[in-house]
C-alpha cells in the first residue's frame, strides 16, 4: 500500500476528512511534505486530548486542604544563615543550573518579536528581559565564583530570532558557551469540532505545548545529558517575562536541602481572593496548582484564624526541581490543559479563513439587541445603542469573580451598561453597582435651559 493510501486511511480513521481533500487538490510537492508530516502526529493522543476538552472538571470526590508552606519572612536571622549556607555550597560547587522558558512572543506586551527582547523602562533606562536575567545570572556568578549554566527554551517561531538576538548583542556579557538553547516541543492545532488546522504553508498547523512540555524537550533535546555531564543536581525553571525573577536564591535552595524534597517552589500572596491565578494546596494528600477557574468561590473566600486566605499562595513559575526529579517528570504522560486561541487556518479549498472576532456573535448585534431592545422598553428610537449581550460579556470578562464591584459608566447614554450589570447580577446573585455619568444627551439649548435653572 502506498504512503498516500496510509495516510488517506489514518486521516478517515481520526475524521479529519478535509484534510483528505485538502490532499487532492494540492501538487506533489505539498501532498509529499504534509503526507511526512502526518507520519509523525500521534493521533489516538491529539483526539483522546480533544476528547478531554469536552469532559467537565469535578472535584466534588476530591479532598481539596491548604498546603503548609515556610514564610520568608518569618525565618528566624539563624535559620535563613543555615539554609543560605546550605544553598550557596551547591551553588558553588557547579552543581546549579537555570532554564529560562522563552517559547512565546512578545504580542501580549504589543511588541514585534520573541518576548525575550521585549525592552522595560528600568530606572529610566532601556533593558531588554533578555538582559535583565543575564545580569541577574552575572550577579550570582560573581557572588559565588562560578558560571551557572543557562538554558533558554524556545520556540520552533521563534528560535532563529532569538538566536540572532542574542548574537547581535553579545550574550550580554554572558559566557556564551554556558548558553544553550533549545526548541520546545509542538502539537497540532485542532477546532472546536476536533478538526486539525491548516497552515499557509499547506501544513498542519502546530504550537508549542504548554509549559509542562519543558521536561520532555529538555530530555530529548539533550540538554539534560549535558546537565550531567557538567554534574548538575539542582534545577531553577522561570518565565522570560518576570523581570523581578531570583534565579538563584540559596535560601530556596537550603530549604529544600534542609527539608529533603526534590520540587520547591516560590509563591506571592494573592491580592485578593478572586484574583485570577493558580493557586497552591493538597488535592487528596498531593501537592497540587489548582486553576482559580476550578477551585470553588467560598473555598477562595476561606480564612485562617490570622485572618489569612487558605488557599492565598499564587504560583508564579518559580520553580526548583533536583535532575532526578525532571528526568523522572520527562518520561511521565503529563496532564494537559486546554486553551482557546483565535488562529487563522486553511480550507480544503486552500483558502484562508481568518478569525471572527466576538463582535461576530449574533447577540452583539447591535440593532437587533441594542436598538430594538430599547424601543421595546421606552417607546422610542435611541441613535447608536450598544448591544446589551456585547456590554455584558466585556463587562464579565473583568468582574465575573467580583460579586460587589462598582461599574462606572462616564459615557452614559440609553442605560444599557446598568442594564448589562443587572443582568450578570441576576446571573450569578451578585450586588454590583453602576453609576452613570453622563453630559451629551441634551441638545445645546436645553444645557443652557438646565444651567440657567441652576442645574
């Protein structure tokens, strides 16, 4: 059997049938690069993935309690010297190493690149957060006489580009051969309906797996290996975007020695009880990150008897693992999370379909929810009325975990924000508040009729 009839079958067993039509119409070259490319996609793994989007997270079974945790700020002068001690001796040893997740790119931040060569404004001066981290390594370097070793995880879009990056500006300082990058693994994009993308170049489309993926592309990329090689035994894992990041603290560090676990992590307090971010706690006696989306609003709400969130320590991907426990982690099956994108993709017919945007939704419409709504209640035309749905969901998507906030609208006109916040009240029980302020809904000779009577 040929390659195109085994593909064509793999293709019908998964149902991604326009793909298979896709196929036909494409020349040889196309049909012969996607056909090798689909060689490699792990189907049974990308559907069962789908599948699980579809499945609704239940902790109702599971024993959900707080996780004890050490209070830097609490230790005591001789305890933070014991554990620093600790820390600083593997340090200086060269049994310390740093990876850096640089995968993404800078879009968020409304930059043109890696995220990596995103410049701050720090201290009235330019710094790149590449640069930034290298200092920060420097510092270390200098501090315990060694050159800790820096791996940088990129992306298969970003890799060239971070690369030259780094090159042009010359490590910024930093040993360059203790510098090693590595690409992050990918996975196939699919749809709602589990129907894999398309790209332009006639490919499917794929992105980077998620930071969990860190572990299997350190191991297969071989920068483990050489992590042993150079006797590594502790491993600090961050984010290229947190330009306040401490990459090597030797108190974290003494602490885990001091404590013998082989995973420590640093957290912030949460700043309030319905901040978005993942917290920390034991799930059925194991520690565990738990999505704010998932833990329960009065579990959030709990105090302890200081008057202290229970469940109030975020996780900032500050973490620090031994070799063993990544290597061991590397050849695990991890669970993965399901994130909604908007991406553009190529139809069977080999035509690009970009992404709608939600003003594409029926019920923004703003005639048919804004205009018609309003004559219904007040009798009356109102001139360009928002869509009550379009005002309720922007408003939502701030205030969904903030039952009693306070909405100010400064451009009032028909009501259809206050409207808006009564609806989600009614929603979801809660008391929010509008006030409307508002001074264009007069013609120019009633204001001056309203002002001469001292309005």
């Amino acid at each position: 059997m040929d390659k195109l009839q085994d593909t064509v079958n793999i293709l019908k067993e998964y149902k991604q049938d326009h793909i298979i039509r896709l196929l036909e119409k494409l020349n040889k070259e196309q049909q012969d690069e996607l056909i090798k490319q689909i060689a490699t996609i792990d189907f049974h793994q990308i559907m069962e993935l789908y599948n699980n989007t579809k499945k609704t997270i239940e902790f109702k079974e599971s024993k959900i309690e707080p996780l004890k945790y050490l209070d830097k700020a609490k230790l005591t002068f001789e305890q933070t010297q014991r554990f620093d001690e600790l820390g600083s001796n593997v340090v200086k040893k060269g049994q310390y190493a740093v990876v850096t997740m640089a995968g993404g790119q800078g879009t968020r931040l409304g930059h043109n690149g890696p995220k990596g060569t995103f410049k701050l404004d720090v201290y009235g001066k330019g710094k790149y957060l590449f640069e930034i981290l290298a200092e920060n390594l420097k510092e270390a370097n200098q501090k315990y006489g060694v050159t800790i070793p820096w791996y940088i995880m990129t992306s298969r879009e970003n890799n060239d580009q971070t690369q030259e990056f780094l090159e042009k500006n010359n490590y910024f300082g930093y040993d360059k051969n203790s510098v090693m990058l590595f690409e992050q693994g990918e996975l196939p994009l699919v749809d709602t309906e589990g129907k894999m993308l398309i790209g332009k170049d006639m490919k499917v489309k794929e992105a980077s797996d998620g930071n969990g993926g860190t572990y299997s592309s350190l191991r297969a990329s071989g920068c483990l290996a050489n992590m042993k090689e150079r006797g590594v035994k502790w491993i600090f894992i961050g984010s290229v975007d947190n330009a306040l990041l401490k990459m090597v603290d030797v108190t974290l560090l003494g602490i885990a020695i001091d404590k013998k676990v082989q995973i420590a992590s640093k957290s912030v307090v949460k700043a309030n009880p319905h901040e978005r971010v993942g917290v920390f706690c034991k799930m059925n006696g194991h520690p565990k990150v738990i999505e704010y989306t998932e833990l329960p609003e009065k579990m959030a709400e709990e105090v302890d008897s200081d008057g202290e969130l229970k469940y109030g320590e975020s996780h900032i991907m500050c973490n620090l693992y031994t070799i063993n426990a990544v290597e061991k982690i590397s050849n695990e099956i991890l669970m993965y999370h399901c994130a909604h994108k908007k991406n553009s993709y190529i139809d069977e017919n080999g035509k690009e379909v970009m992404p709608k945007t939600n003003w594409n939704e029926k019920t923004h419409n703003a005639n048919a929810y804004g205009s018609k709504i309003i004559k219904d209640i007040i009798g009356s035309r109102f001139s360009f009325p928002k869509s009550l749905y379009a005002v309720h969901d922007a408003i939502r998507f701030f205030v969904a975990n903030k039952p009693n906030a306070l909405i100010v609208d400064f451009f009032a006109g028909s009501g259809t924000t206050m409207h808006a916040v009564n609806l989600l009240n009614a929603e979801d029980g809660g008391h929010r508040r509008c006030i409307m302020v508002t001074n264009n809904e007069v013609s120019a000779d009633e204001a001056k009729m309203l002002r001469d009577k001292g309005y």
